[in-house]
C-alpha cells in the first residue's frame, strides 16, 4: 500500500498524538484543551497562519504552496467525543468520566495533523490548503457554525474534503458514492393530552398510555406504506414518557424519537403525515396532540466530479481492489453535509479492520490506518492543486 514515506516516517509521532487527544476527550464545542493541541502541533509544523475561536472552539490553519497563486482547497476533521464510559483498559484510556472518543474523531484529527506536518515541510501544490478542525460534530452542527461564520468565504474555499473511519470494512480500504451519502437525522416529540382517571375507572378518562401506544403504532406506516419502496425511511419512537403511579390513568403523555430520509420529498412527507396520523389519531379517542420536529443535519450529499476525484486519489493509494464508489447510504448523519452545501466536494470512508463498532464503549481507532488517512489528504490536495 503506497504510503508516502515520509508520513510513515512519523507514523509513530501520529500514534503518540492520537492516544494524547484519545485519552483527554471533550465534547460538543467545549474543545479547547484539543483545540490547544492541534494548535501547539501546527506551529511547530511551520504552518502559515492559524485562527482560533472558530465556532467556539474550532480551529482553522492556512498553508501556502510554493507552485504559485491559486485556489484554495479545504480538509476537514472532527474533534469531539461522546458523552460514553470507556471500558477497555489500556494505557491511553480516557482520563475523563463519561467522556471518550468513541467515533473517532481523534484519529480523525490526528490524520489531518500528520497531512499539515507533511504539507508545510512540503508544500508541493499550488495555491493553498485550508484545514479545518471543527467542534460539536456528535449532534451540535458545529459545521454549520463554521459555515456560518464565514469560514468558506473568509478563505475563498473552492471544494472541500473529509475522511471518517470505517470499523468493519477491510483496513485500508475506501468507500463512497456519488449523491446521498449520509441521511438526514431529524427529531420529534409528540404530546399527548387527555383525562386524568382513576386507573379502575377508564371510562370516566381519556387514556394518554393507550393514545399514543397507537399513534407510535400508526407512525410505522409511513415507512412501510407512505414512502416509495425504492426510497429510504427510517421512524424510530425511542421514548414514551407517562405516569407515575400504578392505579392513576394519566392526564399527559410524551412520545420522541428520530426521523432519518435521504430524500427531502420523502422529509416533507414524513413531517406531514406524523402530523395528520398524530392529530387523528388522538382525536379518535378523544385526546389532543401536538407535533414538535425538529429538523437535524441535512444529507450529507457528495458532489459527482468530486468524489470520482476522491476516488481516484484514493485508488492511488490503496489500489482499485479496495475502492468501492457504490456503497450503500447510510442512514447514520453527518454535519459535514453544511459544508458539501456551501461547497462542491466529497466524503469518504476508510477501513478501519476488525474491532468494536462506532459509538459503543468498547471502540478504539486503530493507528495503522493513521498514515493511510494522511497520505490521502495530502495527495487530494497535490492532485488537485499540482505544482507546475
């Protein structure tokens, strides 16, 4: 596997600075302690210029080739953990209570450290490279909050690049697909109102339990007979909330879960329908409902020049063997997807091997797919912007 030397080189520093950030693990958009160590890594790399307090916590790095003007091509890395006890026992455990990369955004952040090392002793392309480490990936859009704070346009970005590991898929392996990647991840919560009775006395009260046992029922059909066969629907009722004694009916119940499309046709219906199978249903059996959704990160959307490109990168690295550009979709989300909004890009995934899967507490990033993630973002950045 075509590893560039030199990043095999530091291999072992790359592995040393991902068991650091493994073992002190933020979450949402408090990382600055993170934040603080990429930033004392970047500077000791030589990198040209680097803002810090970007969506809180965020931190955005410039590095200037030597092939002369030109565009600016973006990288992109997550930095949080999960609110998750660790289980595993060994010698770079988390140090936080209830707090560990899970995911692996520390090796996520650690493969785009080991690329800026490369870049800035390098500086083989064209133009310049942007990289960007973001906060709150794990459900608080702190990629929309880059985005929203200028980020592309203060650094006139013209496509942008991300990675994320894969537990279970072949080590060293690539996989991606032009289109929907990634779903959207919507929440809800319904509220239930009836009448409060004595729990021998159902007749004289209006059963909130019974309601929405039937509307959590009801909502399966929008899966499995409102949405096109050929489409993907996920409805999932998580939580039902009611009552606080045996022998009382009660007045009020709560129903929440997650919705996930990868088509906004299909969104827009499923908000509809919930919202009319909700209401009548209720109104059936005398009871009022009401309908909160809340919609979450968007699809994640490749961009079909650039994920060709990415895949070729990715062939050039791994061999055509192991890159598949027809995986399936996913229905897990992803915020990177604010970013392919504002600019045309792509998002792959890389083999991680064997192990425990991604948000259970037994996960670790393997550090032998360190120098293969790094190698790819540099050479998305040479391929694309080639010194002349």
């Amino acid at each position: 596997m075509p590893v560039i030397n030199r990043i095999a080189e530091f291999n072992e520093d790359m592995k040393e600075w991902r068991q650091h950030i493994h073992s002190n693990p933020e979450l949402g958009y408090d990382c600055h302690e993170t934040a603080a160590y990429v930033v004392d890594k970047l500077k000791s790399f030589g990198v040209d210029k680097i803002q810090t307090g970007v969506a809180q916590s965020g931190v955005v790095a410039l590095i200037h080739g030597q092939g002369g003007d030109g565009p600016t091509i973006g990288l992109r890395a997550d930095m949080d953990a999960l609110p998750i006890q660790e289980v595993r026992d060994h010698p770079y455990k988390s140090k936080n209570e209830g707090k560990m990369h899970a995911c692996g955004h520390d090796g996520h952040t650690t493969m785009l450290l080991g690329a800026a090392r490369y870049l800035a002793e390098t500086r083989n392309f064209t133009g310049t490279v942007a990289l960007l480490f973001q906060p709150a990936e794990e459900g608080g859009g702190g990629g929309l909050a880059m985005c929203e704070e200028g980020v592309m346009d203060t650094y006139n970005i013209s496509q942008v690049y991300g990675l994320h590991n894969h537990p279970g898929q072949e080590l060293g392996s690539f996989h991606t697909r032009p289109g929907p990647l990634m779903a959207a991840a919507d929440t809800f919560t319904i509220d239930v109102t009836g009448k409060g009775a004595h729990a021998a006395m159902p007749h004289l009260g209006i059963d909130t339990v019974l309601v929405a046992c039937q509307i959590a029922q009801s909502l399966q059909m929008i899966a499995a007979r409102n949405t096109d066969p050929l489409k993907s629907c996920v409805v999932s009722i998580t939580t039902i909330h009611s009552g606080s004694a045996h022998n009382v009916i009660p007045e009020t119940a709560e129903l929440g879960g997650t919705v996930r499309t990868l088509d906004e046709e299909v969104r827009e219906m499923v908000i509809a329908r919930m919202e009319e199978i909700a209401t009548n249903v209720a109104a059936a059996h005398g009871a009022v409902a009401k309908v909160s959704y809340r919609r979450g990160y968007p699809v994640t959307v490749n961009h079909a020049a650039e994920t060709e490109f990415a895949a070729g990168v990715a062939r050039a690295i791994s061999g055509e063997e192991n890159v598949d550009t027809d995986t399936a979709p996913m229905m897990g989300a992803e915020d990177f997807s604010y970013m392919l909004e504002s600019r045309p890009g792509a998002y792959l995934f890389l083999g991680g091997g064997g192990g425990a899967g991604l948000h259970h507490p037994e996960f670790d990033f393997n550090d032998d797919i360190s120098a293969i993630g790094a190698s790819w973002f540099v050479k998305v950045v040479e391929t694309a912007q080639p010194r002349v």
